[in-house]
C-alpha cells in the first residue's frame, strides 16, 4: 500500500468519529465522510480503509475496489459475514472496549435479582416497609457460556463479588479468573448448579440456540439466564416454556432473534422476564476510536492487526 | 480471669450462634442461652462475656457483676453508648464482615441509577420499548462520609468500576483507594462535583446531622444520595425539600431517625426517594461467629481485641 491512506468512515455518529480521528493526527491518513448512501459510494470509490457500523458498510463492499482493511464498530460482524459477501480484505471488530460496560449491566441487573430492588421498590409504591432479608452473590456460581474479553471481564467483577465462576468455550481457556472451563459436549455439565448463566457468545453458526430445552432443563429451578451475546443463540420458545413452568427463576435479555423485539412477542407476556433493548453496552467513540488509532498505527508498521475476524469462525 | 469463661449469647438468632460456637469447640469456654430477659438475668449472672445484640444487652448490663467483655452483634453500637450506663468493661464491635454486603446495595442502587432499572422495567410493564442510552459509572465520582472497613470496601468497589473515590473523615487516612481525603471544615469542598455521597458514618453526637442543608446545597444537582450508616446522620426534613426541589437527583436509604420510618412520614410521598428497611447488611451469623472466635482467641493469648469500641468517640 501506499500513502496517503483514504479512510471511509460510515457511521451513525460520523461526525464525531472524524473529530476525534483529526485530533489524533494520525500521519498519511485523510478522513472521508458522507451524508448518504450515494455520497459514501461517490466519496468512498477510491477509500482502502473503512470504518463503522457493519449494516453501513455491508452495501458498500462490492463498490470500494482498494478495500484492505474494515474496522467494524461493533463487536458482532454479522451482517459481514454473508457467506455472499467478499472477503477479500481484513476485517477487524471491535474488542476489549465492552467488558467494563458489560459488566455494569450484568452485575446491575444480577444485584437487582439478589437485592429484590423492583419487588422492594413496589412494596414502597405501596406505601409497604419490606424487611425481608436479601440475597447476596457471594458464594454463587457463574456460568459464562463465551469466555472472550467480555466474558473475562464480567468473571472479574463476579470474583470481585465473591462469585465463583465456570465458562463454557469452543476451546479457548485464557481467562485466569474463570475457575474451570468445559467445552464440547460438557454443557449439561456446565449447566448444573449455576445460579446464573450468562450468554456472552458472538452469533455464529456454531452457537445457534445453544440456549435450548436441553440446557435450560439442565440449570437449577432457582437459575437467572442473562443474554447479552446474540438473540441467535437462544431458543426463544424454550426460554418462554422455561420461565412460565417455574422450571427458571428469571431471565434478563438484550438481544433478540429479531431487534427490535416485535410488539406481538410472547415474551413482552412472560413472567419474570426482564427486557431491555440492545443498550447493555453501548459503543463509546472515544474508546472505539482508541481502537482504530492502535490498529492503524499497527498497519503502519506493518504489523499484524488486533481483534481480526475469522470470516468461517465468524468472531 | 479464670477459666472457664462463661459467655451469655443475647441474639435473636442465639441458637444458631450457640451451634456454631459450639461447633469452633473454643477453650475454657461455657455457653449460656436464655429464652427470656428474665432467664438472661437469672443465668447469665456469673457471666463474664456477653456476645449479642446491643439493643438486648442494654437492659442486662446493670445485672453482670462480673462483666469483661461484649462482643456486640451489629457494627453501631448506640444502645450501649448511653452516658447513663457503666463502661467497666471492653466493647468490641462487628467490623469487617459487612463490606461486601454493603458494596452489594450501594453498587446495586447506583448501576440501578445508571442503568434506570426500574424506568426500563417501568417501559416494559407498559409495552413500550426504550432505547435510551444507559449512563455509566466509570469516570463518576464517589465521595464517602466516613471510611472505616465499610467505606473501603466500597472504595475498593468504586475502582472497579472506574470511579474515582474522595472521603471525609474525622482524621484518618488509612484506605489506599482513596484519591483524596477530607477533614473537618472541608465539607463543602468534599461535597463539590460529587456524582454521587454515601454515608457510612456511625451515629453519634460528632455526625449527628452531618448531612444537613449546607452540605446537600454544596453537591451538585444530578448526585445522587445513599445512606447506609445512620439516620441520626441526616436532617431529613432538608434532604425532603432537597429532592423536592429538584437539587439533588435522588437519595438511597436504609436508614432513619426513627426505624421502622413511621407510616405518616413525608419520605412516603418524596420523589425520586428510595426507601429499604435496614437491610443493607444483615449479620451472617457464620461471619459474626468467626468474629466472636477470632477475639476470643486473642483474649486467651492476653492480647488486645479487635474491634474496640471507645465509648467517648462512640466507635
């Protein structure tokens, strides 16, 4: 390649993206913006780089004939990964930015289950003093199913609670705070004697409703399931079954098979399910940006990108 | 003293301590329950320690001639503080097993806070998707009335989450997680920028309402309030017209003046107040035993107690 580099950037918030990578001043790159699809493709013809919102950028693949590298926005790629895509440059996601988030969402929420918050908050509204003695974390068991940098993160704040912590991964064992990890065939293994699972896996092939009947008949009745991977990996009917059976004590989701979830869903219907809309971690730009500042620093050099996607593994 | 010690166990949950004492199998040690005050005076004359509830121990005191030591149940011990009553004796305290318990309700409420957990579970009742950006601890700034074992673990937990953590203290310095102490006079400056204040003072004569008009009017207007210490701490009717007038965000409380908050009180009807009744950190009895097992050991060994109240400063 040769410099100047020509960056494309495609992103909802653009213009601040190209703030902040100005401010950087980041040497033989020049920042390209468009307002709309047309003006990306004009403006974008002769970009080599890219950086934004993966559905941004999928339409734009076939029209950008210098593409080298991608630098995705989000942690999940999946609208790049059509198996009808090119794939014919780098493409890198974005990682080690989500756990701290993450985990103020996971652990938000599990101290909210422990701590009756919306029980005793009801009880107030009801102008009802409730003594009842609360739960607490220390002690419980943690199921990771995904142990990345999100998942190691989330076992951090769990060991800092006095959690224990098990993870599920294809093979993977790098997180030092996770204290046994199973793969393969083990999950029922996994499953057993959880208080709380935790989806923190991209949605890929491989991890499509590994959220079934089967694991979820495999958790104690008094189990909580988080999902803050991919809606892809849970069988949303067998959740549904699961919580209205008492066979789980709740469940807490901010992804779904279909975003945003419809209004008709059964799950707007089903108790002691909790529903947020895709915002337990929101991307940051300055952080994102940090990202795309030390990979192109690394292309500069000539060096290996960080966080490639591997379009077959798909994360 | 002589062996055996003969230790009267005041608790309401004093066949579980008898158990677990029994269970440590502690030296020279006789145990003596009661299932009334009546049976307490009559058995527990020729005790020399007592282990319980303040509030319990209180009416017995004047019927112990041979008193040495109380190893108190809870963290405040106001009952025993009563200038009327004798001080002949050693006064140690629980400190050190609620830290975690603590961090658990202050953390839950302020990513509770962050997270609008209960306006999200609200939107959902309602049908209604809400896709607001959630706020985010890291970068807040936690200031802590009174930094005992208690404010450090919350020090500790602050860090966690990217907080950075100043506190108020009478004169000590001694938790290295926080980034600026403050003393005396320095109130309102401590107060300034502060996202959110917790109080975890102890209820005494020197922190009787500390949290008064001028500190909340020195807060900024989006803090949040959380007590966790004392209601003696806190001017309630300043904090009411606080909140009422939109100058301080919310308030947190598990405790008041008067426990349980009677059912005429205005913080009933205060906006943007959560109330819970002093629940924040029940007493483990397996940790409060270990505590009871730990001093007792050290009394064997003729050394100094931990945990020694000093009935002047109140602590």
């Amino acid at each position: 390649m040769t410099l100047p580099h020509r960056l494309l950037i495609l992103s909802e918030q653009a213009q601040e993206y190209e703030h902040l990578l100005a401010e950087a001043s980041l040497p033989g790159l020049a920042l390209v913006t468009a307002g709309t699809p047309q003006e990306a493709l004009a403006r974008g013809a002769d970009c080599d780089l890219v950086f934004g919102e993966p559905a941004l950028i999928k339409d734009l693949l076939a029209g950008l004939p210098n593409l080298h590298w991608v630098q995705a926005t989000w942690a999940g790629v999946e609208p790049l990964l059509d198996p009808a895509l090119r794939r014919d440059y780098v493409l890198t996601n974005a990682r080690g930015i989500f756990g701290g988030l993450m985990s103020e969402y996971v652990f938000g929420y599990l101290l909210a289950h422990e701590r009756a918050i919306l029980a005793r908050a009801a009880a107030q509204q009801a102008g009802r003093r409730d003594p009842s003695e609360p739960g607490s974390l220390r002690g419980k068991l943690l199921g990771l199913l995904g142990v990345g940098s999100i998942g190691c993160a989330l076992a951090g704040t769990a060991l800092h609670f006095g959690m224990r912590v098990r993870g599920y991964t294809r093979s993977s064992e790098s997180c030092l705070d996770v204290e046994r990890y199973f793969h393969g065939a083990d999950l029922a293994a996994f499953a057993e004697g959880l208080d709380y699972l935790v989806n923190t896996l991209p949605g890929t092939a491989a991890t499509r409703h590994i959220v079934d009947s089967a694991l979820l008949a495999a958790l104690p009745d008094q189990a909580v399931f988080v999902n803050v991977g991919r809606g892809s990996a849970v069988d949303e009917a067998a959740l549904e079954t699961a919580l209205r059976s008492g066979k789980l004590a709740g469940a807490v989701l901010d992804v779904f098979e279909q975003e945003p979830l419809p209004p008709g869903h059964p799950f707007w219907r089903t108790p002691n399910l909790i529903l947020t809309a895709h915002i337990a971690a929101p991307t940051i730009p300055a952080d994102m940006a940090g990202v795309f500042v030390e990979n192109y620093r690394l292309l500069l050099e000539g060096k290996e990108l960080k966080y490639r996607v591997d379009f077959e593994r798909g994360y």
